[in-house]
C-alpha cells in the first residue's frame, strides 16, 4: 500500500492566449486539457505546449490550481 501523499497528482493545463484574451467575440471559450505529474520530479508549476482549438495554434498552456 502506498503510505503518505501520492506521488501522481492530476493536474489542469490552461491557454495563456486565451486567458489574457478575455471573453470576446472571437474566443468562444478557454482551451483546458486535464494531464498528471510527478510531485518529487515537477515541483514547480508545469508548462507545455499543446494545441488550443479556440486560438486554432499551438499555445503555452500552464497548470492551473483547482
């Protein structure tokens, strides 16, 4: 059995265009893609560069807190 905290935690990544955009005409909505990550080997906040269909390109996308 696994004792203490878990190590894989689930994480959500959100656009940074679309966030600084705001709600607009254009942007119907925020890009949100749901992943995991390892606590001991990603501290820090987790960056990646995924596709967002509303900005139609790949953005930043950063973990965001529940």
């Amino acid at each position: 059995m696994a004792k203490g905290k878990d190590v894989r935690i689930g994480v959500i990544l959100e656009c940074i265009s679309c966030v600084q955009k705001g709600v607009n005409k254009k942007s119907p909505g925020i890009s949100r893609y749901i992943t995991q990550k390892n606590r001991r080997n990603t501290p820090s906040q987790l960056e990646l560069r995924k596709f967002c269909r509303y900005c139609r390109k790949h953005t930043t996308h950063e973990e965001i807190k529940k």
